[in-house]
C-alpha cells in the first residue's frame, strides 16, 4: 500500500511540475483537481508511511518477544 500511495503522489507531483515547464498541458480544471488531490495526499502521506512502518516495526517487536518467552519455555 505505502507503495502505490507513495507512487501516486510523486506522480501527480511529477506531472504537475512537468505541465508547468509546458513539457505538455493539463486542463485547468483538471490542473485544479490535481492541486486539490495532492494536498489532500501530502497531507496524510506521513500517516500512511508511519502506519506501514510502524505496523512492520511493531510485528517484528512481537515475533521476537515470543521467539524469546518460546526460549526460556525451553530452558524450563
């Protein structure tokens, strides 16, 4: 998901960025949408990429929490 997400933003940016060097032309009203569309994704980009890597993080955290408690059992 942070993938696409990420993809999708830059994208947009990208093509933005490109239709103002008139590399090629974007409706205004359409121009608009895109401003309006990025904002609105720049605004939870951090969200989604914290979600993502926290959500990795925190199994991780898990698996070797129970790998650890499965060692001492173990011992026992």
């Amino acid at each position: 998901m942070p993938l696409s997400y990420n993809v999708g933003f830059f994208g947009i940016l990208a093509a933005l960025i490109a239709s103002m060097g008139q590399a090629f032309t974007i409706q205004p009203a359409f121009k608009d949408t895109l401003i309006l569309l990025l904002g609105v994704m720049a605004s939870e980009l951090k969200n989604v990429n914290a979600f993502w890597v926290g959500l990795s993080y925190g199994s991780k955290q898990k698996a070797d929490t129970l790998a650890q408690a499965m060692a001492e059992i173990g011992r026992r």
